[in-house]
C-alpha cells in the first residue's frame, strides 16, 4: 500500500503480464496493461484504475520502456501532485516541509501531520503540542527557527509543563 500526501492510499502498480520484464517476443501478441486500487479515504470509495498506452510499441524494448515510463508517470501524479483517479483532479497538496527557519510550534504541528498514527495516539500529541505552545509563549520562544532551538529551550519547556498543568487544571 503507498500512502499519499493527499490522505488518500493506492495499492502497488502492476504490469500485465506479470513476466514483462523477462518475457519472450510472444508476449507481442497480448495486450498490455497496469493496474492499481485507489483508495480516496475522506470519500471512503475505491477505484480500480487501468492503464493502456504501451500496446502501440510493436518491439520488446519499447514497450518495456513505455511501461516503464507509464508508471513513473503515474506515480509521480499520484505522489506530488496529488492527482484523485475517482473525481479527475488534482487535489492541493499540503506543503509539510520543514526547513531550518520554520517556526518551532509550527514545525512540531507540521511533523505532527506527516505521522502515520491511530486515532488515539494522535489525539495526545496533538494535546502536548498545545501545551508545549502555551509554554514556549510563555517562556518567550514560540517564535523562534527550529535552527534556534537548543536543547536548553527544550528543557525549559519540558520543566515548565507541569507547573503549566496545573495553572490550567484550576481555570
């Protein structure tokens, strides 16, 4: 199964026959073709997706090069631009990159989605995110780079959760 940046998931692409890479000028006379399932989970539908257009290649070489081509061409619609194969477009995809001058808290946030988690576990990070935001606020570097961010920061921090707890707890 491929995880894409989309939420949504595909399963591994497949070339018809399965010996295209080994077999024989006798399978010219087949038809070609590459399969995969689409999985769109916010929409909670699957599609089976086909893929023609190496069959008009009449050598081996060719046509093993225009799958080849096929299903790097695919891949890379599905991967980086988001493409959705059941509504026919390109869905926008979320920019997760973390680079050195990204804010602390938004950089925690930004790792926070690129995790593959349950439910649960996901709902108690995203718990400890919010108070390790109220905490770098309050001890002044919710602004910082990541660059900037040195392990004595994150001692603070950490040191000053539970105290932070408890202000909370008695609001």
């Amino acid at each position: 199964m491929i995880s894409l940046l989309n939420g949504c998931n595909c399963s591994n692409l497949t070339v018809n026959p399965k010996n295209w890479k080994t077999c024989k000028a006798s399978a010219l006379a087949r038809n070609w073709y590459i399969q995969y399932y689409f999985y769109d989970t916010s929409m909670k539908k699957k599609k089976f997706v086909i893929i023609k257009g190496m069959n008009r290649f009449k050598t081996l070489d060719e046509r093993r090069e225009a799958t080849k081509q096929l299903i790097g061409n695919e891949l890379h619609q599905l991967r980086e631009k988001g493409y959705n194969p059941i509504t026919g477009k390109f869905a926008p995809v979320k920019d997760n990159c973390i680079e050195a001058t990204t804010l602390f808290v938004e950089a925690l946030r930004k790792a926070f989605d690129l995790m593959k988690l349950e439910r649960t576990t996901k709902v108690d990070i995203n718990s400890s995110i919010n108070y390790f935001e109220i905490a770098a606020q309050k001890l002044g570097f919710a602004n910082y780079e990541i660059q900037d961010v040195k392990r004595k920061h994150l001692m603070q921090l950490l040191e000053m959760l539970p105290t932070l707890k408890k202000e909370l707890e008695r609001l």
